[in-house]
C-alpha cells in the first residue's frame, strides 16, 4: 500500500493565475474546477446580488473587480456572460488596452467559436472556446458535474491542444467543432436539453391535473428510461400511439388537452408530427396507418369522426424556450 503522501495542487508547476468576467452560473464553477487542478483563481467580476453570491460561494476569498481589473490580473480570463454580450464585450475590452499579449482568453458560449475573439486576436491574446455540455444551477454542485461532461472546443490550431488540455484538468471530455458548426452544434444541444425541460414540465403539470399525487416519481424511471433506450438505440426506441399510428389515441389525447391545457396543444401537435415523420422514415409507423395518424395531427382533430376542433387563439406560436 502506498502511504506516500500525494503531491498539494498548488505545487504543479506551469499553474496559471484565473479571472471570471461574468459570475453567472457557469463562470465561477469552472473557476473553482480549475482550482482543484492547481491553478489560482485571483480575480471575478460580477454586478447582481446574486451572482456576488455565487462567486463568494464557489470563489471564497476571490475579490470582486471591474472587468477590465480581471483581465489585469490573470494570465487565462474566462469570459461566462450571455451569447449575445459576448461581441461586445470582447470589443470593448480590446478597444480599452485590457487585452494583454500572450493572454488566454476563453469564452464558454455555445454559439460562437474562436472568430468572435477576434478583436482580442488583434490585442495579442489567444483565443479558446470551451463550451460546457452541461445545465448550472450555479452552487458547487455543478464542479461535480463537469468529470466527464463534454466541451465543445474551438480554436486556432496551434492552441487545440492548450484548449483540450484545459478541458481535461476541469475534469470534462474535449469534443473538436469546426468553427462554421459551432451554430449548429448549439442548436442541437438546445434542441435536446432546453426543449426537454419545457416537455418533463408540462408533463409532470398534466399528471398533477389527473390526479397523480407524485408525478416526478412516476415520470423519473419512464423518463430514465426513455432517454437511455433513444441514446442507445436512437429511433429504433420509439414507442407510444404515434408510432404504433393509433390515430384515435392520438385524437383523444388532443381532445384531452384542449380541455384542460390549451397551452400545451400546440407543442404536442408538433412533436408528434416530428415522430411520425420520423416513425415512418425508419419503418416503425405502417404507411397504411399513417394517413389517418398524419390527418389527426395536420388539423387537430378531436374524434374519430372527422370533427375538428375550434383551434385556441395561441395555438399557432410555439412553445418558450428554457434556458
């Protein structure tokens, strides 16, 4: 058994002092990964009361600074704030001498790759994009969740390896995207986890109105289930009346909730027409079923007799996004 006593973080060598413009839910939680990896948090922006919170949280003892003051501290500068910030904050940091040669700088926006630091490029800093696959809630917490969650990672060639060297020390998997995907890459992962909260949150309202007294325990193993079937096996997992063409189902279904939820019609309209499709491309859904199925869906029906429903006056606009 070895007893020899492991080797303090703090002692690597080559360890890089690290600033947080932006102490949203993402920011301070990479910090502190990166801090377990031996590298020194020393600086944090942050305006709101609660983003303070988390910062002391996550970052205790790190000072609160301007943005600019970060950046005159640190030798890799995290910038957490919201997509459509990003531009002009990276600008207006350039085109106030903050920048410094040889800076790393590193947004974690899902949207954009490494071109939007171009301003920066300009300054001498190099420029990293380290997207996290993951949702925050911003308490510690989220430093566990990051061992083994996927970054999307893009950046000048010859910084790739820095890059994915950064990701594995905040205990995350580098994944490569090309700078042209970046939009792409981000709108499947909103696809997919965004639009999956606003789903399990409709369903679990659904079962609250019929009665169900705990509906995430009834919802939990389904789910559970649901998810690793469609990861493992992709289409071939899907199951229910819209892949089995149970047009009637289908129709009483929409009958059901244009009763009791009006506002959830219309997202399930959608989605089922999306499996069928789907359903049928791959050969699960009979063509000789599909008609009525695809009849239902296409005008909302709300009996097997051909009558249609009076379409609610928010039908036609699409469900919110949770981000």
């Amino acid at each position: 058994m070895n007893t020899a006593p492991q080797p303090d973080p703090r002692d690597r060598p080559a360890r890089l002092t690290v600033g947080v413009v932006g102490a949203g839910r993402v920011g301070p939680a990479l910090a502190a990964s990166l801090q377990l990896a031996g590298h020194r948090p020393v600086a944090v922006s942050a305006v709101s009361a609660a983003s303070r919170r988390r910062a002391e949280q996550l970052l205790p003892g790190v000072p609160v600074v301007p943005p600019a003051e970060v950046l005159e501290r640190a030798e890799l500068v995290l910038l957490t704030v919201p997509d459509d910030a990003l531009p002009e904050l990276v600008s207006g940091l350039a085109g106030t001498g903050a920048v410094r040669p040889g800076q790393l700088l590193a947004h974690t926006s899902g949207r954009y790759g490494a071109k939007v630091l171009d301003p920066a490029l300009r300054a001498g800093a190099l420029p990293l994009a380290l997207h996290p696959a993951m949702t925050f809630i911003g308490t510690p917490v989220d430093v566990q969740r990051l061992a083994g969650c996927s970054f999307g990672v893009t950046a000048p060639e010859e910084l790739r390896l820095a890059a994915e060297a950064l990701v594995i020390e905040m205990g995350g998997e580098p994944e490569w995207i090309a700078e042209e995907n970046r939009p792409l890459y981000h709108a499947a992962l909103a696809l997919g986890a965004n639009h999956l909260v606003t789903l399990v949150a409709q369903s679990l309202e659904l079962l609250r109105t019929a009665g169900v007294e705990a509906p995430d325990r009834m919802l939990g193993p389904l789910l559970g289930a649901a998810l690793d079937n469609a990861l493992r096996s992709g289409d071939a997992a899907l199951t229910g009346p819209v892949a089995r063409g149970d047009a009637g189902t289908v129709s009483a279904h929409v009958a059901e909730l244009r009763r009791h939820a009006p506002q959830a019609v219309a997202g399930y309209l959608a989605m089922a027409r999306a499996t069928a499709d789907r359903a049928l491309a791959h050969g699960l859904l009979k063509p000789e079923l599909a008609e009525d199925l695809l009849g239902v869906l296409a005008d909302g029906t709300t009996g097997t007799t051909g009558e249609t429903g009076a379409p609610d006056e928010g039908e036609g606009k699409g469900e919110g996004e949770s981000r």
